[in-house]
C-alpha cells in the first residue's frame, strides 16, 4: 500500500444517483433472503443502506449525519465551517471537523491540488447556482481570489485551533462529506460484523459482502450520453463491489449554456480559477475507501482524460472508469484492474 492509503481508524465512527443496482440470478436456496433497507434524505440528496441484520442501525446511522451536517455542511447556519468561513478561524474543533480538515488538507496536496476545498470563493464569484447567470467574471478579480489557494499554505490546523492566514480564506468540504459519511456507516457495520451490507449516498457506493441473492453486489454505471432515462438500459458499463467502494463525478447534468450555445460545466479548475474545458464527461473511481474514491472522482473530474489517467495509474490502491468524448464520438477508459475484484 502506498502512500496515498488511508488510515481507517482516524475516522470517527447533491445530487442525482449516477449508478444503479443491477440484478443478478439467484441461487434456489437464497431467493427469499430479505434485508433490511434504511433510507432517507441527507445532505440535500438521498441514502440508501442496505442491510443483512435485525439489528436497528439507524440512530447510529443518523447520528453519524448528525455530526457532520454540524461540522462541514455550510449550509447549516452554526455549523463549524460556517463559523470558520465568516470568522476566519475555529477554537476547539470538535473530532469530525478536525478530521475531515486533516483529510481534505492531505489529499489537497497528494492529488496537486486539483482537489480543492478553499476554491470555494473562485466558485462563489461565478455563480452558478443563480438562474441567468453570466459567464462574465472579471479578471482581476479572480486573480485576487487565486491567492487565497492553496489550502494548506493558507489554513493553520492545530488541535484546539484552525485559523486562515489570509483574510477572504473559506473552504468547502461537500466534495468529500458523502464519502465520509460512507466511511462512517462502514465503521459501524464492520464492527457490529455485519456479513452483507451496501451503503450508497447520492451515487457514491460501498458494498461489503453479498446481496439478497448470494451474489456478488453488481453496480451499473450511467452512459452520460442517457441520463435521465430512468431505465437500466443507460448503464455503460457494470462492476461488481466486493469490499470496495465507487464514486462518480460527471458534467453531464450540470452547465451553463451562454448565449452562443456553448455549454460551460459546473466545475472550476483550482489552477486557472476557469471552468474545466476538457473532454471528460464522467470518471468513475474506485477502491478499498469510499473517501478516497470520492475525492479522487472529483480531483480526476477537474484533471481532464490525460492527467487523470496518469494520476489514476500511478496508484495501485484505485482503479477508475473515465468517459470522454472525441471528436464528438463517445469513448471510454478503464485503468487495467477496474473489472478485478480484490479477490481475483
């Protein structure tokens, strides 16, 4: 395991689905094998938790929630992002902010810094989620935001204290609260041993074990070119999951369009401070941690085909599903383990 692992015990326990849970055939002794389904709203999206137990996880599960809507949601109004944001700085962190900085700060730098959660100003200035938006964003201005990156020579973290050292420093944690949140259900399910389990948050996915049928946990991925079709026929391609967690960024469903018709992705390139203008439309990653796989999703989404497939190849704990277009034909990549379970 390299450098870019993750430490699993440093954790402390929006979106539309871009996978689907496909169906496989049942062995005869395991088709009326029933689990148990939690679900719900969270994080301005949907959970989904599938479970091979009697036992009620859902007050661990929710408390989970819980502590992180009050630590990295900004929009929760006292949450401690917030208070850090409009402040500058944050006294006595609890554990989950504090972790979850440590993490976005270390895989700031492992992944070049196209993982950015202090872009947030860059991304505040263009405004997308205003309707009629205008694509105009003055220069100079955006030249000043740029030195407010990169977050870990801007944001001081110490146990009892995380203070920017700069003034107009804010940070956005939401590219890795869902993977996460992930990673803290796991923890709880793992250590209650719980067999056969598949957790999914707004797209983002962690199967362990077998589904109702016995089989192997099957995902499908979404063909871009199809979204919204609501149908298994728009799946891409499928994996099977066997400890092992996917996420997926895309540009597909969220642009802007300016009046000349060109279509302008909702994603901002931490470097140029710029909407990405790269071919990628998708990129699916996967691994033994869903915060990993989260992270990297959105640091590849940003990278563009070329510098992904070199980011993705260089690590031997993820492998990564890419989709591109060229010369208006879609394409796809896979790095040479996607298929392989960790067992094959």
């Amino acid at each position: 395991m390299n450098s870019r692992s993750i430490r699993f015990n440093r954790f402390i326990l929006a979106l539309t689905s871009v996978f689907l849970i496909v169906g496989c055939k049942s062995d005869q002794e395991t088709k009326q094998r029933s689990y148990t389904l939690v679900e719900g709203p969270v994080f301005g999206t949907y959970y989904r938790i599938k479970i091979d137990s009697e036992i009620d996880f859902k007050p661990k599960i929710d408390s989970i929630f819980q502590v992180i809507n009050e630590a990295a949601n900004s929009y929760v109004g006292e949450s401690e992002i917030t208070t850090f944001n409009q402040t500058g700085q944050l006294k006595n962190p609890s554990p989950t902010f504090l972790g979850m900085i440590k993490e976005a700060q270390h895989f700031q730098q492992i992944t070049n810094g196209y993982f950015e959660p202090a872009i947030y100003p860059v991304i505040k200035v263009w405004r997308f989620e205003e309707q009629g938006a205008s694509m105009q964003v003055d220069s100079s201005e955006l030249k000043e935001l740029l030195k407010l990156v990169p977050m870990h020579e801007n944001i001081a973290i110490s146990d009892t204290l995380i203070k920017a050292t700069k003034q107009g420093v804010k940070i956005d944690l939401s590219a890795m609260g869902e993977g996460y949140a992930i990673e803290g259900i796991h923890q709880v399910l793992s250590e209650a041993q719980v067999a056969n389990y598949m957790i999914e948050i707004g797209g983002e996915i962690f199967a362990h074990g077998k589904n109702e049928k016995g089989n192997p946990w099957t995902i499908g991925i979404e063909d871009p070119s199809k979204a919204g079709q609501n149908s298994y026929e728009n799946i891409i391609t499928k994996i099977e999951l066997v400890d092992q967690g996917i996420s997926t960024s895309g540009s597909y469903r969220k642009f802007y369009t300016d009046e000349q018709g060109h279509k302008y992705p909702h994603i901002i390139d931490p470097i140029t401070g710029y909407p990405v203008k790269h071919h990628m439309v998708s990129v699916s990653v996967k691994g033994l941690s869903p915060l990993v796989a989260d992270i990297y999703a959105t640091a590849c989404m940003t990278m563009g085909i070329e510098k992904a497939k070199e980011f993705i190849t260089s690590d031997s704990d993820v492998q990564a599903f890419m989709v591109y277009y060229e010369k208006d034909s879609l394409k796809t990549w896979n790095s040479p383990n996607f298929y392989k379970t960790p067992t094959q």
